[in-house]
C-alpha cells in the first residue's frame, strides 16, 4: 500500500481528511498526521509517504517552509498544488 502523511493545525481537518475517501480500497494507507510543519517533517523522514497532503498556515513551520525542506533534500519529486475550500 501507498502511505499517506497529513498536516494540519486543526484537529478535526486532520480527522476529517482521514475520513474522507476510503483510503485502503484506493491502496492508501494513512501512514500519520502531524500538527506543525516541523512535525510533518520529521514524519515523512521516518514513513517516506507517497502522498503528503498539508496545510499552508501551519505554527512552528508552516506547509510553504515544509516543502521547500522536503524539496531541498530531495524528498519531493513534484508537487501539485490543489485548493480545497
């Protein structure tokens, strides 16, 4: 299966976005969530997920900082940028 990371700031985002799709059937599996950008970071080091799906404003490190990191040493491959309101 394919793993997931989620970041966000708000607790119930991060339920939500867990309950959204029926991830297992699509071959996903949430790997972890995280709160922060920092905490994002040191989770998709430890999982290296296929899907990272973060929140822009975000405390300690925000989503922009956290991709430019995951980016800077190679993590990212591409990044898609897609607008959920």
């Amino acid at each position: 299966m394919k793993k997931i990371v989620i970041a966000d700031d708000d607790f119930l985002v991060r339920t939500y976005l867990k309950q959204l799709l029926p991830w297992e059937e699509m071959g996903f599996v949430v790997a972890g969530d995280a709160k922060n950008g920092k905490e994002a970071l040191m989770l998709v080091q430890q999982e290296q997920p296929t899907l990272l799906i973060t929140d822009i404003c975000m405390p300690v490190m925000n989503g922009i900082d956290l991709i430019k990191e995951l980016k800077a040493v190679g993590r990212i491959c591409s990044y898609p940028r897609t607008e959920l309101s």
